[in-house]
C-alpha cells in the first residue's frame, strides 16, 4: 500500500466506496447514485471499503499529516478535503469543488457572556461558510462526487434537486452556480417558511426556485416522489455524500483543540438529523484510526415545537418508539423539521457512541422558542454571530448545567450552524415585541435595541453640508452628554 507522505501534494490513494443500508445491511457499490435502500427504503451511510488500509499508519502520523496540510497551498486540499482519507477518497484533484466553506473559526465565549452562563465554552461559527450556514461542507462533498459522476458518465446534463428549510438551497444553488453545466440547480421550499435573505441566496444564484404551501416535511415527501421516479440528482441529506463532507466539522474541531477531544461536550442542533450524523460518525472515524483516543460528549438540542428525537431519547430504554411529530412555529426555522429523514443514523450511530463513550456520551436536550430567543440576543449582545440554532444550543448549554448533565470542568462547544444576518427577522420580532402568539416568545423589554431617529427628514433641506454638521454633531452631543475635551 502506497501512502503518499508528504502533506503538501494531493494524495494518491484511493479507497471504494460502498452505500450501507442501515435498514438492511445491503451493500451497494458507490459509483452511482443512491439514496435509499432499493430493497428497504432503508437510509445509508457510506464506508470505505478499503477503511482498515489506513491503520497502517498510526494515529500520531495522521495528526502530523492533517496538520501539515494546514499549510497546503494545493486548493483541493485547503476545505474540508484537507482529511481527504476520511471523507470520500474516490474522488481525483480535478473533481474537488472548493469555494472556501470548512476550517470555520472556534472562538470562545466572551468573558461576560462565559460568567453569565457559569462556565467556559465556544461557539463554532459555521455561519462563516460561503453561503453562510454549514451546509456548504456536504454541498463541496456532493458536488464533488457528481462532477467525478458526469465525468465518469459523460452526462450532459443534471438537474440537482432538494426541498428545503432555506439553506440546504442556498448551498446547493450556490455550488451549483459555480460549476455550471451539466448541472442545474431547482430547490423547493414551503412558502413563507424560509426567511427573506435565505430566499434572496438561490434567487441570485440563478436557481430556479419554486414554492409550495405546507411545511418543510410535506416538500421533503415530493423531493423524494421526484428522486424515485425521475432523472433528477436529490440534494437534501438523503444523499449520504453530502453527510460525509459534514463529518468535517468534527475533524476540525478535534483539530482544533489539539487531538484531544475528552473533554469536550459539543451542543448541535436537531433538524433532519444529518449534522448530528456526520459529527458522531467523524469522531468514531478517528476513535477507530487512533487519532483521537477518547470520545467528545454530543448533546442534540430541539426546541419543543419540533422535538421528535428529543421524545424517542427521553423514554426509558426498552419502552422508546420512533414516532414523527406535527411541528408548530419555530424560530430555529431550520430546524423545524417532525419527520428526520435521518433518525435511523442518529440511532445506529449513538448506539456506538453510548458503546465507545459511555452512556452519558450521547444525550438530547430539549428547549423553549423563549429560551432560544433569549440566548441568541444575549449572545450576540456579547459579541457573537449566532443565529437562532446557534442560540438554541446555548439554551441546551443552560438547560444541562442547571440538569446537573454537564460540570464546570468541562468545555463546551456549541454549532452556532448559520450566521446571525439569515435570522435578522426574529431578532426584529424581539426588539419589536412582534412575536404571532403562536411562537409563544416574550422578550425581555431591557433587550431591546432600536435605532433612533435624531433630526427630522427637513432638517437637511435647503442647507450647506457645513450647516447641517454643526447641526448634527449638535443632536448627537445632546443625546450622549459629550463632554468637551
Ligand atoms: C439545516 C440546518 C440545521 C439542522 O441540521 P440537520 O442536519 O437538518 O439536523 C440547523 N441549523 C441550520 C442553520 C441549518 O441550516
Ligand atoms: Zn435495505
């Protein structure tokens, strides 16, 4: 076996690929696309056949491989394919899409924001991917293996399809744009249910977008009616190659804090359940490889609008039942999900976990619309860049220290998974009081930030630029109290 050494080229061992159903236990050979058990309807994951060839080097060499090509000028290798071995190690340099999502910052929580919360922990920004929300690392993974796809096959044309919550299109239309033909990008999303910027993000990317009445759930049901019936490449995390270029995320975040992920307890939000996948299987990757030699603890977060997996895990074992739920209003819209397509990952996966990890290796915790309100506005007043997923995992944070699930020795890292600026609408809502009852959220009227208006409109009319200064500067004075220097 020939392992190229040096961390600056692209490597040249590959590794097949094979679909596993987790309904099953069907192989399928990973060359052509799938996305459920044609014999089940079971969902995959994807596995290197070739996985045992890389324990022929130790995990002391694969750290020193991952951090060597840090320094990488090779644009191949400079995403989230800088751990090519462990994502999709079929794919060639000339297929890899890279459009600068992964290596997002870890920052840590503000000193006034850790002593409100009682212990230090950070915030994972993911919202600094190139369409602003971590979907990006499963969209530079599937578009990668469909341009490996349609070179293989001479294809003229794809049409990418996936319904989502808003930023599952964003991404895809986004990479979609970038590579241009073949491929196409159409998304579908339930109207009125995404926000105005995440809508705004596959119309400029020139995708064709259409809309149809219902939630996220209901558009899932004909993305999958459409991709079992028609020539159309599905997007959303069915598509088990977008799950391994979310697997990143950990590999980042055990790089991140040195290899040495034991203390660790990362809160990530629960929608279709594909992030928590990805993240669970990246750490058990490199548990098996030695590049980590102890788990991290994951903790699921949902709200109680839309809390099925939270319901399944809070049932004694023995006596839990997978059961979808009927979502209500949520400000974690992109979470807003009842029916996740990928429970039976999460399952199969925390299993190992609770395995490897202990028990307490893997937990859900569920919040309130409220608390996930309060804890984004209170973030970002301390300098942070959380939307309101990012704000329920902070909630979760809370919720677990004060459930005595988490101590003060550990240090949480909490997936703030979009930039604050998609999610500018609640926070409008918040400082308006403009709430519909039905999301159940007041806010804390001492939070509330509003711009003010100093002069009128006539106050410029009909004056010299060095008039209206004196003028201004005037107002502002008054309405701070300067004091003369
Ligand atoms: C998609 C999404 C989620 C939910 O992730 P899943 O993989 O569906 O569980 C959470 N937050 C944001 C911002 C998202 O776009
Ligand atoms: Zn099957």
């Amino acid at each position: 076996m020939d392992f190229p050494s040096s961390s600056h080229q692209f490597p040249t061992w590959r590794g097949r690929m094979e679909y596993v159903c987790l309904g099953c236990g069907a192989r399928y050979p990973g060359d052509s696309l799938l996305y459920t058990c044609p014999q089940c309807k079971g969902v995959f994951l994807l596995e290197s056949l070739d996985f045992d060839q890389l324990k022929t080097r130790n995990g002391a060499e694969w750290r020193a491989l991952f951090d060597g090509r840090a320094g990488s000028r090779v644009t191949a290798l400079r995403g989230i394919f800088r751990y090519y071995e462990l994502l999709a190690p079929l794919l060639e340099e000339e297929d890899i899409v890279y459009l600068g999502e992964g290596l997002t910052p870890i920052v840590e929580a503000s000193p006034v924001l850790r002593n409100a919360v009682g212990l230090p922990f950070a915030y994972k920004n993911d919202g600094q991917n190139p369409s602003a929300s971590f979907k990006d690392r499963g969209m530079a993974c599937a578009f990668s293996y469909l341009k490996w796809l349609c070179r293989r096959n001479a294809w003229d044309e794809v049409l990418t399809v996936c319904a989502s919550t808003g930023d599952t299109s964003a991404a895809a239309a986004l990479y979609a744009a970038y590579v241009g033909a073949p491929l196409k990008s159409v998304v579908l999303l339930p109207y009125g249910k995404v926000t105005p910027q995440q809508l705004s993000q596959p119309l400029g990317s020139g995708a064709t977008v259409l809309e149809l009445p219902g939630v996220f759930d209901d558009c899932m049901k004909v993305v999958e009616l459409l991709a079992e019936n028609y020539r159309v490449a599905l997007l959303n995390s069915k598509n088990s190659w977008r799950i391994l270029g979310q697997e990143s995320y950990a590999y980042e975040t055990a790089q991140w804090y040195g290899w040495d992920t034991g203390g660790l307890c990362l809160f990530v939000p629960i929608g279709n359940a594909g992030n928590i996948t990805a993240i669970m299987s990246g750490f058990l990757k490199m548990l098996d490889l030695g590049i980590i030699s102890q788990l991290p603890r994951i903790f699921g977060v949902q709200s109680e609008h839309a809390d099925p997996v939270w319901r399944y895990y809070a049932a004694p074992e023995g006596q839990r039942q997978w059961q979808p739920v009927t979502v209500s209003p949520s400000v974690a819209q992109a979470a807003m999900i009842g029916n996740p397509v990928s429970f039976p990952r999460v399952r199969h996966l925390a299993e190992r976990f609770t395995a490897l990890g202990g028990e307490k290796a893997f937990q859900v915790i569920q919040v309130t619309e409220q608390q996930i309100m309060d804890a984004m506005i209170l973030a970002n007043r301390y300098g942070h860049i959380a939307c309101t997923q990012g704000g329920e995992c902070l909630a979760g944070l809370c919720n677990a220290l004060e459930q005595g699930l988490i101590s003060t020795e550990e240090h949480a890292v909490l997936d703030a998974t979009a930039h604050s600026l998609k999610f500018a609408g609640f926070q409008d809502m918040y400082f308006n009081d403009g709430f519909p009852p039905e999301y159940g959220v007041t806010p804390e009227p001492g939070l509330a930030n509003r711009p003010e208006l100093l002069l009128p409109e006539e106050a410029r009319q009909g004056k010299e630029v060095v008039e209206f200064a004196r003028l201004g500067a005037e107002a502002v004075v008054e309405r701070l109290k300067l004091q003369k220097k």
